[in-house]
C-alpha cells in the first residue's frame, strides 16, 4: 500500500510557476530512494512534471551508485530500505564529499525520528502520508537554497562580530575557525544575519528559510535552532539568544 495522498490538482502544475532549472539551463537532477514500487512511480512522475531528471532506486546500495554516478541536486530518501537504512545512505553521501540536499521520507511521526534524520545531516523531512504537492513544494525550497547563486552585493561577506558568512563560496567561519553547514542551516544563519539583533518569528522564519505556505511545523525550526547553537556557539559565547514567547535573535557575543 503506498502511504501518500495525492492533492486535488496534482494532475496540473499551476502554469504560472517559473520552473527551476540550473543557471546554464540544464535541469535539475533528483534520486528518489524508496522500496515502494507504486510510490517512487508517482513521484518520478510528479518530479518530471516540473521538468526535472529523476531516476529511482529501491535499495540504499543502488542508491549510493546512482549518488556518485547521477551526481544529483536533490534526494529524496525513504529512512526504511530493505538493506542499509536511510541514514546510512546519507552518510555514506557526505563521505564522498556530496553536499546534496535531502529531504526524507519517514512513516514514523516520533520527535526522536525525525531528529534522528536531521541529525544525520538531511535537510528537510516529509512523514507518511503525504501529499505530492507538499513534497515538491519542499523539495523546491530545498534545492533553491542549496544552489550557489552569485551575491548582488560588491561584498558578499555578511559579518556580525567574529562570525563571517560568505553568501558567494557559501563559507562559515567564527573567529577565524571554519564552521560546515548544511543548506539549510547555511539559509537559516544567512537569515539570521541579514537580521542582527532582531527577533525573528518561528513563523518568519519558517516563512522566509523553508518557503511554507501549507502550515510548516514550528518544531523544525526549534531543531535547526538547536544545531546552529552546536556549532557556533559551541565553547563560545553565545551569539544565538532565545526570547521567550517571541522568538530568535542573532548578535555579537559580549
């Protein structure tokens, strides 16, 4: 049985919807990991709607020599696989050096699991039952901030205190220590930045770093909060304040 529901208009993309391309206008690769026939059949179908190249695998093994051979933008990665799990798979991705955004899949509701996933170093996560448009909305979002796109600005170093953010090379550093992100995490700090000493919603910063406009969760943003604060705060003082009832504010350490 496959767990996912499908949206009233999932038969027709609205026309008016740019389509998301690479910037020499080669289309945008996915991998889709699932051991569910029917589902990855829908979604390779959905995928292809929006113009982009999408192979499937249904096995985590497949998936990691369709990783390093397809080189894809995106994956999305079913946590349950019939040999290595979902995790792993990721794992073995970053390995290689891929920093491809991921967006799993998880029929498993639990706080604990989809932290788990996080964690792991996935960008986003969906839970079974789901709807096609709510995967590709996500998916969109996901890829956009994953792509280098070249800074309007003449210097594209946001700086505030000892934290410097290259929004060009997408490079992090604090006090001079290079500090790894993921996409989102980057996207979410980049936000936070561009904001200093501001208190910034759960709602704009869900609004503004995962583009929802079907209800996003709050707690995703508490998590990726959470993950920012290991690893720049981390044996530092802080930079990243919560305030009670309001929100999330970013400022130079005192």
């Amino acid at each position: 049985m496959v767990s996912m529901t499908r949206p009233a208009a999932a038969d027709a993309a609205p026309q008016s919807r740019p389509r998301l391309k690479h910037p020499d206008g080669s289309p945008i690769r996915v991998l889709v990991v699932d051991d569910e026939p029917t589902l990855t059949d829908l979604l390779q179908m959905a995928l292809r709607y929006e113009g982009w190249e999408v192979k499937t695998a249904a096995d985590g093994r497949r998936a990691l020599a369709l990783a390093r051979e397809f080189r894809p933008d995106a994956i999305v990665l079913d946590m349950m696989l019939p040999d290595i799990d979902g995790m792993q798979v990721l794992s073995r991705v970053r390995q290689d050096g891929q920093q491809t955004a991921v967006l799993f899949l998880t029929a498993k509701d639990s706080l604990e699991d989809r932290i788990n996933g996080l964690t792991a170093g996935g960008d986003d996560y969906v839970t079974k039952p789901f709807s096609l448009e709510e995967l590709v909305a996500r998916l969109r979002g996901l890829i956009r901030r994953s792509m280098l796109t070249a800074s309007e600005e003449e210097d594209p170093r946001l700086v505030v205190g000892d934290l410097v953010l290259d929004e060009d090379s997408h490079e992090v550093s604090r006090d001079g220590e290079q500090i790894d992100l993921t996409a989102t995490e980057f996207e979410l700090l980049r936000y936070l930045m561009r904001n200093p000493r501001r208190v910034l919603s759960k709602t704009q910063i869900l609004d503004r770093v995962w583009n929802y406009d079907f209800g996003g969760k709050s707690s995703v943003v508490e998590i990726y909060i959470s993950y920012l604060r290991r690893k720049i705060d981390a044996g530092r003082k802080p930079m990243i304040h919560t305030v009670r009832g309001a929100g999330y504010m970013l400022k130079a350490a005192e």
